[in-house]
C-alpha cells in the first residue's frame, strides 16, 4: 500500500486524490501549530460524541424505562452500544488504511448523528435499542479514526504536544457525563440526551470538512469478508458472555458455556484466514512487531484494572460516605485531573526528550500503588485519603494509555497505523468490558460470602436482595438501624476486594511496561516503511 496520509484531498469525488507531498496533503512537519489545533478541534469534537454519550445515557436510563417500559431489556440499552462500537473498531480502522480516513470519519459522524436522532424519537424500546447500535457502529468508529487521523497529522516526536487535548476528552466526558444526562433528564426530557449530539455532531463535521486534508492514493483490494466476519461473531460472543455472565445469566449455564465456545472457535478460525487474506483485517505481521505486541497487551491489562475505580468507587462512597449519587460521580474529579496533568506534562517531556518508555514504566507502577491502596479501603476512610489514592491512579493512567498508542503508531508502518491504532483500542475495549465482568462477579461472590456469616440464613429482611442494594445502596435505608450499619461493612469490603483483584493485572502490566521497547521517534507523520 502507498500512503503518505489517509484521506482523500479532494471533496469532490471525481477529483483525483492529492498526491504526497501537495499542500493539502502535507505531512505534520509542514503544517503550522495553529492548523494542526485546527484539526485537532474537530477530531475532539468527533471523539467527544461517543465518549460523553457512554456516561450520559448512563444517567438517563431510569427517565428511559419510566417513559418507554421494558425494563428486562434495559441492559440492551447499554449492551447494544457496547457490542456494535467494539466490533466495528478494527472493521474500520482496517478500512481506513484503503479508503483513507477523512470519508470515513465525516460518515461516521453523519452515522452517528442519524442514530442519535433515531434514539431521540424511538417510541418503544426495541426501537431504542435497534438505534443504540446504530449509534454504537458509528461511535467505534469516531474513536478509532480520531486516534489514527492524530497519527497521520502530528509526528510521533511532536504529538506530545497536543495529548492534552485527547486526556481533554476523555477527562470532560467521564465527568460532565453524568452530571449532563442527570439535568437534562430532569429538566427537559431522556429524548434530549440524544438530540444534544446533533449541534455537536454538525460542528465536527464542519471542521473536519473544512480543515482535514490528507494525501492518500486509493488501490482496489479483495475484501476480507471471511475474516471480518469471523471478527464480528467472535467479539460479539466474548461481550455477551461478559454482559450477561454472573449478572443476567449462571457462569455454568449453557447459554454462557456456548459463547464462550463461539468466541474460542472464532479466534483459532481467524489466524489461518487471517494469514491467507490479502488485506487482512487485523494484520497478523503486526504481532511480529514486539512494540505492537506488548504495547497492545499492557493497554488491555490496564483498561481492565482501571475499570474498577471508574465504576465502583463513586458506590463505595455512596455506601461508606453517605454521599448522593450525584455527588459521588464528583468524586472522580481528582483522577480525571491527575490524568489530564499526566497526558499533557509526559506528552511534552516525550517531545522534548524523544523518549517514551520511561512514563508507561512509571504510570504502571503508580496505577498498581493506587489500586494496592484502594483494596486496603474501609467504610471509615476519609474522603481526601481517598482523594488521595485517586490522584495516583490518574496520574498512572495518564502515563500510560496514550503513551502507549504513540508507541504503537511509531512503531508500525504507516500503512498499517490504521489496522494498528484500532487493534490496540479493540484490545482495550475487550479488557475494560472483561474487567467489568470479572470485578462485579468478584463483588457478587464477596458479597455473598459475607451474607452468609452476617445475615440469618444469609438473606436481607423486607424482601430486600443483596444484588439489588449492590446497585442502589440508598435501599440501605430501607433496613433496621442495627443492621444498616452491618451491610455498609459489607459492600465495602465486597467493593475493595475489586480492587485487590485488579493487583495482580496490574503486576503484569508493569513487567510488560520494563519489556517494552524504545523506538526512536519518527520526526514525520509520514514515514514509509
């Protein structure tokens, strides 16, 4: 393949694409500060739609089921978004290196804009859940194009100074998030949680029309349907077995025991079609690569350890602190701030040094301090201690994840940064949903443990269910003063044993972070190799 970029210069499409080397198509070393800013707006505000809608509708989903009903298939809501946006990922980041990546980021905008509409409109819950997909495709595909267009346009040397910006996205959405969905569904409508991605999504796209030019030379290739499908059955399997697992369904059943058997057949199926597939959807000569290999291993190590901070620990509050639920979420300002500080100061020392090893090795170490001290968390820990912890385990954070995709982009062919970029977010997405899975099924079995010595005949009075006050713990007040007191120990502890599960994920982490290889950094965005 011959690509200096990856998009398509001309809009009009019986234009021939800009040749390497135009203007339009100039590589980042050519392009001032003031464009590339440009640019970077609109790919954060094409990032932006999918990371804020993730905690938005979070917030919304009681306003949901009280208008539409169907609460049994309420999980579909979120699982279908899940599902759609992690399977389209290396679907598209692997297209993106044949079509180029601006057609395919200005249609995913408009995709996603579609399926927000047709979120805000839906008058059932199928309806709703038929448009979350919908959503979820294009979503993937936002995040997975933002991250490689930012490697077609900013050196590896040169894009510490702008990771700011994408810790920018990341930070806003994880903590405005739920603040937005909670307001606007209280004050105007659920519906509006949705239509809100509309304003935004027409500015991304007119940004990124406007100022996005990207040399690319299109090629006829033979899709590999084969091994696309395989992708879409196996992954879709592997997010329903850890959705539905220990929560909607026993461990042992055998709707849980064939997806696990559908994903395990997927993945031995892949690597022989994989390696016949003339343009492959995941590459298997980018694992010959050690950089790619262990770079994407260490982001699915710690996207499934850092789950478990993000989602129990404003629980945890609630239970130990007696905090809101709104106030809780704002418990997670200090992460998102020590990550913002810690993407945007190791990004600057990275351009300024040419190094990047050092601050994965550094980060890994500061999510394992923090999550080593979380795990030793009571009911009585002071908020600020708690504060405290949270600070270290975004710095780790911010240390580490865009650190690494830099590493990763750096390291690749430029032909591949597509197929490479998305593999790695594929990878991570996996690990977080995973993750999940198995620190809520560490906290159901923790939790059950200790109703079994604390509670006569280990159950709750007034027909209460643990897994219930698990998920609302203001149903906590619901029970008698004797034993309020004796449930918050409990889901406290059944809440810090989490994260004492993530310790040893994050052990490995740090070995791979000491095995990673330093590459020199590329002083062009585009490198051919």
């Amino acid at each position: 393949m011959s690509e200096a970029g990856s998009e398509p210069a001309s809009e009009a499409g019986g234009q021939a694409d800009e040749q390497p080397g135009s203007q339009a198509g100039a590589a980042s070393g050519e392009r001032t500060h003031r464009e590339i800013q440009i640019i970077l707006v609109g790919l954060m505000l094409g990032m932006l739609l999918p990371a804020m809608t993730m905690t938005v509708v979070s917030t919304a989903l009681p306003a949901i089921v009280s208008d539409l009903g169907g609460i049994s298939q309420l999980p579909w809501v979120v699982t279908a978004y899940l599902v759609a946006a992690t399977v389209a990922v290396p679907l598209v980041g692997k297209a993106s290196d044949v079509i180029g990546r601006r057609p395919l980021f200005l249609a995913a905008i408009v995709g996603f804009v579609i399926g927000s509409l047709l979120c805000g409109i839906a008058q059932t819950m199928g309806q709703l859940i038929a448009a979350r997909a919908v959503q979820g495709v294009a979503g993937g595909a936002l995040m997975a194009l933002a991250q490689a267009t930012i490697g077609d346009v900013v050196s590896p040397r040169q894009r510490g100074r702008y990771q700011g910006y994408i810790g920018a996205v990341f930070a806003v959405s994880s903590v405005a998030g739920p603040l937005i969905g909670g307001v606007v569904a209280d004050q105007l409508s659920w519906r509006w949680v949705f239509f809100l991605n509309i304003p935004l999504g027409a500015a991304a796209f007119l940004v990124t029309r406007r100022f996005l030019r990207l040399a690319h030379q299109r090629r006829a290739v033979r899709i590999d349907a084969l091994g696309a499908a395989l992708v879409v059955v196996g992954a879709t399997a592997l997010l329903l077995l850890a959705s539905w697992g220990g929560q909607e369904l026993p461990w042992r059943s055998p709707v849980i025991l064939g997806l696990a058997a559908v994903a395990l057949a997927s993945v031995v199926a892949l690597v022989p079609v994989e390696r016949r597939a003339a343009e492959p959807i995941i590459p298997l000569r980018l694992f010959r690569e050690p950089v790619f290999t262990i770079g994407s291993a260490l982001t699915f190590l710690v996207a499934a350890g850092m789950f478990g901070a993000i989602v129990f620990l404003p629980t945890f509050l609630q239970i130990a602190s007696g905090v809101s639920a709104t106030a809780s979420g704002f418990t997670l300002l200090p992460l998102m701030s020590a990550l913002l500080v810690a993407t945007t100061v190791s990004g600057r020392l990275i351009t300024r040094w040419g190094r990047y090893k050092a601050f994965p090795v550094l980060g890994t170490a500061l999510l394992l301090a923090g999550f080593a001290l979380l795990a030793n968390m009571t009911a009585d820990t002071p908020v600020p201690q708690i504060a405290a912890y949270l600070v270290l385990v975004g710095l780790g954070i911010g240390m580490t994840m865009q650190n690494v995709v830099l590493a990763i982009q750096n390291a690749v062919p430029t032909g591949d940064l597509g197929a490479a970029t998305a593999a790695a977010q594929f990878f991570r997405m996996i690990g977080g949903t995973l993750g999940l899975a198995a620190f809520g099924t560490a906290m159901t079995l923790r939790l059950s443990q200790w109703a079994e010595r604390a509670l006569p005949g280990g159950e709750l009075p007034g027909g209460l269910e643990l897994d219930l006050v698990a998920s609302d713990p203001t149903a906590i007040a619901r029970l008698p003063d004797g034993l309020q007191e004796a449930l918050r120990e409990g889901l406290a502890t059944s809440i810090t044993f989490t994260f004492l599960v993530s310790v040893p994920l994050l052990v490995l982490a740090f070995v791979l972070a000491l095995r990673l290889r330093e590459v020199p950094l590329r002083e062009t965005a585009a490198d051919r190799r």
